[in-house]
C-alpha cells in the first residue's frame, strides 16, 4: 500500500522528535569521541548499545541501580580509574544508601586496623603503617575511604594476606596446610578454585608458553597461577559475607583489571558461589596511541561497560633497566621467609 501524506508527516515528527532529544540530552556519540584529553578523563560507554553514546557516572549508577555487586576494574595509580570510583561510589550512594565498599587494596588481616581507623580510634598515619596500605594510597584511594567513613559506611579488607600468597607462589599450594587456624580465617575456605578460560589468559599475559618444556619452570608458573586464585577466591569469598552481614547492601569492589575483565578472576569466582548474584562489571581500555578510534570489537567482552582512557607512560625504554628491576623484585620477596 503507498504511504499516505499522514505517515509521512508521521515520520517526519518523529525524526525531528528524536533529533531534538538527542541534543536535549547531549550525549556524545562514539561516532565523534575524541581521546580521552587527560589523565583524569574518562569516557564511559555501553560496549552492547547500538549508539555507544557516552555515559556520565550518574547515567551509569542509573544503569547499576539493580546491581548487587558492581566492580570497577582499574590500571593501578591511574588518576581516571581513581576519579571514577570516586564520582561513582557517590552517583551509587545517591540513589542508594546502604553501600559497602570492598577493596582488593587491604588484606584481610588488617581488617582490625582498618575498622579502628573508621572507628576513630586511629589517625590515617597510623591505619597506613598498621594495615600496610598501598604506596599510592592518598593519593589513589583516600577518596573512598574517607567517603565511607564520613557515611559510616563499612569498607572490606578483602584480599588475602601477601605473606601467605608470595609462600604460595614460591613453595606451592601445600603451604596451606600449614597454616595455624588463625592464617587459615584470613583466605578462602575454597582457595584455588578455577575456571579454565582464566587460567589461559593467566598464561598469556606472563608469557608461559617460553618455558612450557622446562618442568621447573611448568611447577613454578603453577605455583603462581595458585597464588593469582588464593587472591581472587578470598576476595569472592569476602564479598559474600559483606552480602550476609549486611542484608540489602549494594556492594562496589574495586580491584585491578586483571581479577575482574571479561567476567573471570574474582567475578567467575563469586559467580560459581553464588549463581543468582546480579554483578555488574566496569572494565577499563586504554585508548590505542595514534588512533582516531579504537576498534571496539576487540573490547566488548571485557565488562558490562567499558571506560577508554589515556595509556600510561611507559615505565622504561631501557630493557636492561627494566629487567634489573624486576629481577630486584623478586630477590627482595624470595629474602622473606615462608614459616
């Protein structure tokens, strides 16, 4: 049948509609996004949407607002990833109070020292030398700390502690069975429980497969890899009980990239515990050097929503420079005793 003069006035409107209520809005359209300008900024987008627009962290927590663990991903000591947690955890608080924040950041056994710092009854001096904090910890993660606490809000010390994971890395898995009652509180009941894709991408990214043929060399990638699960499985495992012990609480984990990108590491983990779990995951892309556009069919996998920002600099240039520092290390944590 041909189209009446009705329907085309019809289509007309509703073009003009939609026009009108995309500048309303503002987005910006993938199409036209620029790189990111600086090292705080962050273009966030929903990697499934057919427009790719961007999103503001207010858009986003609207987005998460049925979410029962949202993870956010991070390249450690980037100011964007850190900005974003923060402009988040509020956007997230916002529309909903009762919020956990859970942190890879702090080990389990200094989750005494870190309550007494919520508490009041430290000074931030004291929290860092008592719970061991990360080197970049005013300036990456103070925010959210402080945020929580002025909130009362209840932050997770999480990871397991990196005694017992460098033991595992260096002796095996066995270690564990040597653990006193109290260290063994501090990890996974379930420590090494696996997923096979993870353990692929763990390869890849310390390049195994140079010393596949080498049996030494095969025992201590493995011992490794068990160290990488003893991380992961605790975290997970933290995670559900913040769930159990505060009922209706939505939970925001930050951790590196690596334990959350593609839904593996610490998310498979949570998941096999807890099928039914609503987890939401925010990976970050470092937008490709000298290119307009980076090719977003190589990212869609790697969280629910993506955020591009600006790369890094390189830590070296020099080969020689980088290999004496990782080779110093390792000798300085294979000097500390496994008991």
């Amino acid at each position: 049948m041909p189209t009446s003069l009705y329907n085309i006035r019809y289509l007309i409107g509703a073009l003009v509609l939609a026009i009108t209520a995309g500048c309303a809005t503002s987005p910006a359209s993938y199409n036209t996004l620029k790189a990111p300008q600086n090292q705080y900024q962050a273009h966030i987008v929903d990697p499934q949407s057919d427009t790719l627009n961007t999103l503001t962290p207010e858009q986003l927590a609207k987005r998460l607002a049925n979410a029962n663990v949202v993870v956010i991903g991070e390249y450690h000591g980037h100011h964007a990833s850190h900005l974003l947690q923060a402009q988040l955890q509020l956007a997230l608080f916002q529309q909903q109070p009762q919020q956990i924040l859970s942190m890879e950041q702090f080990e389990t056994d200094q989750q005494n020292a870190l309550n007494q710092y919520l508490a009041g009854s430290s000074g931030e001096s004291e929290m860092i030398e008592d719970t061991g904090a990360w080197d970049n910890y005013r300036a990456s993660y103070r925010p959210i700390v402080e945020f929580a606490l002025s909130h009362q809000l209840p932050v997770i010390a999480a990871n397991a502690p990196g005694a017992i994971v460098r033991c595992v890395g260096r002796e095996g898995p066995h270690i564990i069975d040597d653990l006193s009652q109290a260290q063994r509180q501090t990890i996974a009941q379930q420590p090494f429980m696996d997923t096979p894709a993870y353990r692929q991408r763990f390869d890849d990214a310390i390049g195994a497969s140079h010393g596949g043929d080498d049996d030494a060399m095969k025992q201590r990638l493995d011992n490794s890899y068990k160290a990488q699960l003893l991380r992961d499985n605790t975290m997970a495992e933290r995670i559900l009980q913040a769930r159990r012990n505060y009922p209706g609480h939505q939970i925001l984990h930050v951790n590196g990239n690596f334990h959350s990108e593609q839904r593996q590491g610490t998310v498979a983990l949570l998941h096999k515990r807890a099928p039914a779990l609503n987890i939401a995951v925010i990976s970050p892309v470092f937008w490709p050097e000298d290119e307009a556009m980076p090719e977003l069919s190589e990212h869609r996998t790697k969280g629910d929503f993506l955020y591009f920002l600006q790369p890094l600099p390189d830590a070296y240039k020099s080969d020689d420079r980088r290999n004496r520092a990782m080779r110093e290390r390792f000798s300085q944590a294979g000097q500390q005793p496994c008991n």
